[in-house]
C-alpha cells in the first residue's frame, strides 16, 4: 500500500473519530456494554467485558483493536452466547469482522448492521437467528465473507445483495429462504455460494453460472425448477444440485433430461436477472452524514464535509488495500487469499477459517499448504483421508471447552462426533510446531497414515488449515479413557483394572510397539520415543491402543525435545539416552517396562523397593493391593522379572520387543 493511501486513512480516522472521541467520551465501549447486555444478558461469559474497563487494553475476550483504538474485530464463535445480536454494533464505525458463529443466539439480524461499512467478515452461521436478511445489507460495501448458514431465517433473498462488489463467500445453507436466486447474478466477484437446505423455488438464473471466477455452488434440497445453466459444467464436482425434483439439463449426471412440460427452456427465460432499483454504489454518504458530519458545528464544517466526501471514496479503497496488505503480510508466499487465486474447496474453507479465528495471527512458512488440492510441491501426494475443517469444527462443537480432553504446549486433544455419529478424538498441532519442512511434514503425514495395527490408535483422517495455523489429526476415540486413569485409584470413580485385563493390556502393548518395530514391506521401523501410561487409551473392550506413533516425524525438533522433558520426568527416559541423545528401540523397551511395573501396582510413581521386591517375588511390594490377592503368582512373577529386564539399566541388557511378545505368549 502507497504511503498516500496510509496518510488518508490516518486523515480519514482522525477527521472521524478525533472529535467524537472529546465530545462523547468512549462511545466504544459503551456500545461495547449494549452489544455484551443483548449477546449475554446474563452476563455469564463476558464477564470480562467491564464498564470502566478498557476494550483495546487486551482484556476484553474477543475484541481487538485497530491501530486508532478502535474495535476491528469481535470474535466469540461458540462461546454459548444465547442472547441476542444488538443494534449497537452499528457504532463500532471500524469494525472489520464480526465473528458470532457457533452459539445459541436468537432474534433478528438488525437492520443496523448494514452501517457497518467497513466490516468485511460476518458470521453468524449456526445460531437460532430468525426472520430474514436485511435489505440493507446491500449497504455493507466492504463484505467480503457473508456466512449466514445454519439458522432459521425466513424470506426472500432481498435483491439489495446485488450491490456487494466484494462479496466471495455467501453460505447461506439450512434456512428457511424461499424465493427466487435473481439478485445473485450481480455478484459478479463470488467464488463461492451455497443456498442447499432452503426452500428456493426459481431457476438457477444463467447469469449466476456465468460469474468468472465461481468455484463452487451448492442448491441441493431446494424447489428450483427449469433448466441447469449449461455452464455450470465448469465447476465440476463443486456443483451439487441434488434433490431438486424440478431441474432438468443436459450432460449432467443424475439430472434428467428437459421436456416441454419444463419452465421456460429458452436460454434466458425464466431468468430473467431484473431486479428492484438498487444502489449500484454503497452509499458511504450515508455512514458520513450520520456518524460524523452532521454532528459538527464548526464553522468549517462545510471544508470538512467537502474533504470527507472526497477522500471517502479514496480512503474506502485504501482501507480495502490496507486489509488485504496486512493480511497479505501476515502469509506470505501463500496462495490463498481471498481476493484473487483460485479457490479450490479447501481454499474457500481456508477463506471461512482465516476469517473465523482473527485472533490467531501466524507468520507462515513459505508454501506451508500440504493439502493444498492434495498435491503438496514437489509433486508430494498426501495419503491420509482428509477432512475439511467445517467437519472438524462441527465435530467439536467449535473446540468448545466442554470437549476438551487435554492441552499440552504444542496441540490439543478434543472429542469430537462426526456428522455420522461416529465418537473420534481430534488432535489439533500448532503450525509453528510442525516440522518446518514441507517435505518432511507430508512424509512423516503419509507415515502415520499408513500405520494400522489393532493395538495402535487409528488415524481416520487430517484437516490441515493453514487459516487457523493448526493441523488436525483425527483419531477414532477410545471410551475408557487413557491407562493413566486407572492408576493411583482413590475414590470409587472408576473401576479398577482386573488381574487378566492388566495382563492381557500388557500383551496388547508389547504387540503394539512390536508392530511399529517391525521393518516389514510398506513401513520402516519406527520407534515412538514417547510411551507413557498417557499415551495408551483403553477401547471398549479394554484393550489398549497406543497413541501418537509417528508423531516426531511430524514435529518440530525443540517441540520434540520439550516433551521429552515431561517423560523423563515421569520417569520413561531411558539412561543412555542422556548420554548417547539418540532414540532406538531399546529405549522404547524401556519405557514399557515402566509401564509394566505401573499396571502390575497400580501406581504412577514407582520406587526402587518395587524393582527389588520384583527380584525377589515378594508381591505384597509391588503387585496393587487392590487386587486383595486375586492375581496369579506364577504370572506377577513373570512379568515382574521381564520389568526387570526392559528397564535395565544397560540397553543390550533389555530384550527386544520381540522377545518380550514370544515370552508374553508363552
Ligand atoms: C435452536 O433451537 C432449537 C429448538 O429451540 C434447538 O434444538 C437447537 O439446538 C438450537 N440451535 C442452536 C444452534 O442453538
Ligand atoms: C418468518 O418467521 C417469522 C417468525 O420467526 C414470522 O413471524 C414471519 O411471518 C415469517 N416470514 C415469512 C416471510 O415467512
Ligand atoms: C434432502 O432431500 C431428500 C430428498 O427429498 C430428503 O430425503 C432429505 O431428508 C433432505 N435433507 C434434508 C436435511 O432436508
Ligand atoms: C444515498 O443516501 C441519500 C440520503 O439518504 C439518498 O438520497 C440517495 O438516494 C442514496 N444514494 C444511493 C445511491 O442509494
Ligand atoms: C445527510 O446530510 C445532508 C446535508 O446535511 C442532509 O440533507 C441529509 O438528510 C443527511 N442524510 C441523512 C441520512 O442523515
Ligand atoms: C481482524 O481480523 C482480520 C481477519 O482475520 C485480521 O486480518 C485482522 O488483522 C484483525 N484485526 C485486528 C486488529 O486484530
């Protein structure tokens, strides 16, 4: 951005704001107290958002602020807000993005939203919002992203929303909408529409099909009749149109043929793109007049007004290039921004969820796209299943707190159901944790892909969003929580492991770290470096599922390092590796020798009188006295001796796995 465009916009905030700010005090927060009174009225949420607070200090959740002090952006997507969208955002003039997605709230879209001429982001998708969408909207000159899905909204489709020149995402799926798809064909900059799930009855007007730069449309479960515009052909599988019962065209698979009896089969008919009178322009005189100007009665108001009005137009396309620079800047070398480049399905997501989290800011790593169209650079494939991250955050209720299963510096774990209904655990990893390496990312991906074993954790797919900066590895879930639950039992919470579980776990993880030892056709050996009672989970039927194999290859090295901090404090390390820095499969034996004793006591903290009651088979020391005496001697004397052996202290010392799993089956 030029250095004259920045000027104005300084120009621009100082004449807007400069004097509003003597003669009303903070107006800001004031709305900012109207808007948290309508969204949370009972004020069990905001709480942080405090009347003599200050809203750009950093404490108020979700807001941040612009440069000028100024709120850019509130972003409380699933928070459980249940209240209500109020009339008052309309007085946060900078606002650029308005994100209230994923909660409860009802009522109606206020019509004054529509001042909000610089917002370019609004969403407001699943939410109980009723009644319809605001003609005015046609007045929002800046949105870019309008994502209104998943409510109950009613009405037509006002026509007004032919005037957003900066419009590429309109999701506007599972409402009520009813009406005729005319007013869309002037969005002439959409790359992305979806209107499924409503009760629109017109044609698919051909002037939709013709938008040049229209990557995806999505009509299905709607009433619309006639013919399929021809042209939509160019979408390919980004095209769904499916239970319409009306539509018919030609060289579509699963649309029938038209007849006679059809609506109007000439090429225009039936779509015929004439609308109301609309403003061809937003009306930024409008937003002046109220806001600003008119409040004003300085003698040179004229000279202000006059400045004003010429600058707006100016100033309105400096912001806009402002935005995008700075978002250009904050990814630099990526290819998905939303104001040019192609759109492929995972980049409009990467569009919805760049937008969706603002508050996550990233320096990326040049080209840091490996699912970018499933082809990374180098000609690199991914294998895994992949999942987008509308799944993802569905599936997690919006990584609401509710579902989170545990946190560590670099990912975090959430439950999460499909839309099938299927129960998965989903990892999510910072991107700045990753290895920094594209290549070597998608390779130790594709590795983790390709490992499968009934006693590991199954990875069932990835969603990489490189607009959220994380990475999302999708696991199925294992109900019974991790092995480390069952140790150091307290309370009657939780029923204790039986004599022949534990065994048979024991038998379940020696096959487990024997499968990721094993160099057999497709899959080199790995060693997972970082077995704990943590990272085993317990399935339904008790068996135990090792979690995380592979991950170092996806990491980070110092992220590497740092959790293997933790698990030599917990006690897995192995002592050459303090020496030698390097990981094998004996240290892996290692650590489920450890694990051995901590099944077979019962506790996580193991002492050195364990070790030598072990030697000498003096059980009451070392086999849980919650088992009261129901275990097996020979059996405790075995495993207790093979303990033994896996932690010593020498690695030639310790058997291999394959060994252990012989001796196990003996
Ligand atoms: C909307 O309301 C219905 C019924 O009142 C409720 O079942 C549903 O969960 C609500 N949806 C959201 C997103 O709050
Ligand atoms: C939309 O729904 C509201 C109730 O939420 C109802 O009062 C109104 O009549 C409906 N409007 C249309 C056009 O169906
Ligand atoms: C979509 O339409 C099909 C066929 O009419 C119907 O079976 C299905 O339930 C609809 N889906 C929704 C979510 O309305
Ligand atoms: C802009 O607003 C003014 C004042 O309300 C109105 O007279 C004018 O027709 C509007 N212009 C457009 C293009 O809508
Ligand atoms: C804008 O200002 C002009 C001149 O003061 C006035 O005539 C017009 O009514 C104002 N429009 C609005 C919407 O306030
Ligand atoms: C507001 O959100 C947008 C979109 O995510 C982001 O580019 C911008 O930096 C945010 N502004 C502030 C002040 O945080």
């Amino acid at each position: 951005m030029g250095f004259f465009a920045r000027l104005l916009l300084v120009g621009f905030c100082l004449l807007a704001f400069g004097s509003r700010g003597f003669v009303r005090g903070n107006a800001e927060l004031e709305a900012l107290m109207e808007i948290k009174a309508a969204l949370d009225p009972e004020n069990k949420v905001l709480t942080s958002w405090t009347s003599n607070g200050d809203p750009c200090g950093g404490s108020f959740e979700g807001v941040a602020c612009n440069e000028h002090q100024k709120v850019a952006n509130i972003s409380l997507q699933g928070k459980g807000l249940s209240g209500k969208v109020s009339p008052a955002v309309a007085q946060l003039e900078c606002l650029s993005g308005l994100y209230l997605h994923y909660n409860s709230l009802t009522g109606e879209i206020p019509r004054e939203i529509s001042k909000l001429t610089e917002l370019a982001d609004l969403y407001l998708n699943v939410n109980n919002l009723t009644g319809s969408i605001p003609s005015e909207i046609g007045y929002m000159a800046s949105l870019q992203v309008l994502q209104l899905c998943c409510n109950q909204l009613n009405g037509t489709i006002p026509p007004q929303i032919g005037s957003l020149k900066k419009l590429s995402f309109l999701a506007l799926q599972h409402n009520k909408l009813s009406g005729d798809l005319s007013g869309l064909g002037n969005l002439q900059t959409l790359k992305s529409l979806d209107l499924g799930f409503n009760r629109f009855t017109s044609t698919i007007p051909v002037k939709i099909a013709n938008i040049p730069g229209l990557q995806a449309l999505d009509v299905q479960n709607n009433s619309l009749s006639g013919l399929v515009p021809p042209a939509l052909k160019k979408l390919e599988e980004r095209f769904h149109y499916q239970n319409n019962p009306g539509l018919c065209g030609f060289g579509f698979p699963s649309l029938r043929n038209c007849n006679n009896l059809d609506p109007d089969l000439q090429p225009n008919g039936g779509n015929t793109d004439t609308i109301g009178p609309i403003p061809q322009t937003a009306n930024v005189t409008i937003h002046c007049n109220q806001s600003h100007c008119s409040q004003s009665k300085l003698p040179q108001a004229a000279l202000v007004a006059g400045i004003v009005s010429v600058t707006v137009t100016l100033v309105g396309a400096g912001l806009l290039t402002f935005y995008r620079y700075r978002r250009g800047k904050q990814k630099i070398g990526s290819t998905a921004d939303a104001s040019d480049g192609r759109l492929s399905t995972d980049q409009s997501k990467d569009l919805y969820s760049r937008s969706a989290s603002p508050l996550v800011c990233l320096e990326y790593s040049s080209g840091w796209d490996p699912l970018d169209d499933g082809r990374c650079g180098n000609g690199l494939s991914l294998q895994a299943p992949r999942y987008t991250l509308e799944e993802v955050e569905s599936a997690t209720q919006y990584f609401s707190e509710a579902n989170l299963l545990g946190r560590s510096n670099f990912s975090s774990v959430y439950k999460g159901v499909l839309r099938d209904g299927t129960l998965v655990a989903i990892r999510s990893i910072n991107v700045t944790s990753c290895k920094s390496e594209e290549v070597d990312f998608v390779n130790g991906l594709n590795l983790v892909t390709s490992l499968r074993h009934e006693n590991l954790t199954r990875l069932r797919g990835v969603c990489c969003s490189k607009g959220r900066g994380e990475c999302f590895l999708v696991y199925d879930f294992a109900p019974k929580g991790t092995l480390s639950q069952y140790l150091d039992l307290e309370d009657g919470s939780i029923q204790g492991l039986d004599w022949p579980t534990r065994v048979s776990i024991i038998k379940g993880i020696a096959e487990g770290i024997g499968y990721l030892h094993n160099s057999e056709a497709n899959k080199p050996a790995v060693v997972h470096q970082n077995i704990s009672v943590e990272k085993i989970l317990i399935n339904q039927q008790f068996n135990p599922l090792i979690m995380d194999s592979g991950l170092p290859k996806l990491l980070a090295d110092d992220v590497i390092y740092s959790a293997l901090k933790t698990s030599a404090a917990m006690g897995y390390m192995a002592p050459e590796y303090i020496t030698t820095g390097r990981f094998t499969e004996k240290s892996d034996v290692f650590a489920f020798g450890v694990i051995i004793f901590q099944i077979l006591s019962g506790k996580l903290q193991l002492s050195s009188s364990m070790r030598s009651a072990a030697e000498s088979c003096s059980f009451e020391n070392f086999i849980d006295c919650n088992l009261r005496g129901n275990f097996t001697e020979p059996e405790a004397a075995i495993l207790g001796k093979m303990a033994l052996r896996c932690t010593s202290e020498l690695p030639d010392s310790r058997p291999t796995i394959f060994r252990v799993i012989e001796e196990l089956n003996d």
